[in-house]
C-alpha cells in the first residue's frame, strides 16, 4: 500500500481493516487446520502424561525393590547373629556342665538333663496337636532328675545358710526326711 502511495507524497503509518470475508472453502480448512493443532497439542501433552506416569511407576516398583532387598538383608544379618549368640550361649553352657563333670558333680548331668527333658516336654504341651500325652516309662525318670536338682539347690542353701529354716525347707519333688 506504501508503495501505491509514495508517488502523490503520502506516507502511511497505519492501516485498520474494517472487515475481512474470506471464501467459505478457505474458512473450512482454516477451521480443519486450528482442530487439528488442538488435537495434535492434546495427543502431545497425553502422551507426556502417561510417559512421566510410567516413570514414576516404575523409579517407586525400583525403590520398593531395592528397600525390600535391604529388609531382607538386614533380617538375615540380624539371624545370623542371633544365631551366633545362641551357639556361643549353648558352647559356654556345656563348657560349664563339662567343668562340673570333671569335679565329680553328677548333678550338674542330672541337671542338665532334666533341663532338656523340661524343655522337650514344653513343646509337647504347645503343641496344637497335642490333646493327650503319652509318657514312655523314662519319663519317670525326670522325677527323679528332678529330685536331684532339688538335691543340688538344698547343698547350695546349706553351704550358704546353716540356719535351722533352711533345714525345714524342702523342695516340690523331695519326700520328707524320715
């Protein structure tokens, strides 16, 4: 337009247009070409969604991986050290036991025998299956191991106390002196 203009001296700063009717045909293919930069954006930001959901999915399946296989490993860490106490536990128990032997105390072996009898007959009386017990005819015998760690505990009261009291007390499978 400047150009049309120039020759009679006018210059042109501004030009406003009142009004603008393009051909339907090119109305309808710019109305096809905006639809389709809308979906085109749409399927965009779609697909960055589900891109960053998959990411995340799969960095909290990683983490929860990762915290489960250290849970694991700290749980073993921690049996196995129990387990470790546990022997060095029973070793110095059957140390002491051997050590009582060697001077000459069979109650010290009566009593460790009767502490496995104890503890053998405990899991019996736990267990869920258990409705009746049956003894076999050995069993007795815990009576009379048991008799023997009563015997054991009446030498360690009287070595510590000579009192008169000491001597009446007796022990829950003891029979009376005669």
């Amino acid at each position: 337009v400047e150009h049309a203009t120039v020759p009679w001296g006018v210059k042109i700063t501004r030009v406003e247009i009142k009004d603008i009717r393009p051909p339907a045909d090119i109305v309808t293919a710019m109305g096809r070409q905006m639809k389709a930069e809308r979906e085109k954006r749409a399927n965009i930001l779609e697909a960055e969604g589900t891109r960053a959901s998959e990411i995340l999915r799969a960095e909290g399946q990683k983490q929860a991986r990762i915290l489960e296989s250290e849970g694991r490993k700290e749980s073993a860490y921690r049996d196995s050290e129990a387990r470790e106490r546990a022997a060095e536990a029973e070793a110095k128990a059957t140390r002491v036991v051997s050590e009582a032997i060697e001077q000459g105390g069979t109650q010290a072996i009566n009593y460790f025998v009767a502490q496995k009898y104890v503890e053998a007959i405990g899991k019996f009386a736990t267990s869920p299956n258990a409705k009746t017990i049956l003894f076999p005819v050995e069993a007795t015998q815990l009576m009379g191991t048991l008799g023997g760690i009563g015997e054991l505990a009446k030498e360690a009261l009287s070595s510590t106390q000579a009192s008169p009291k000491a001597e009446a007390k007796r022990g829950p499978f003891e029979l009376p002196k005669q």
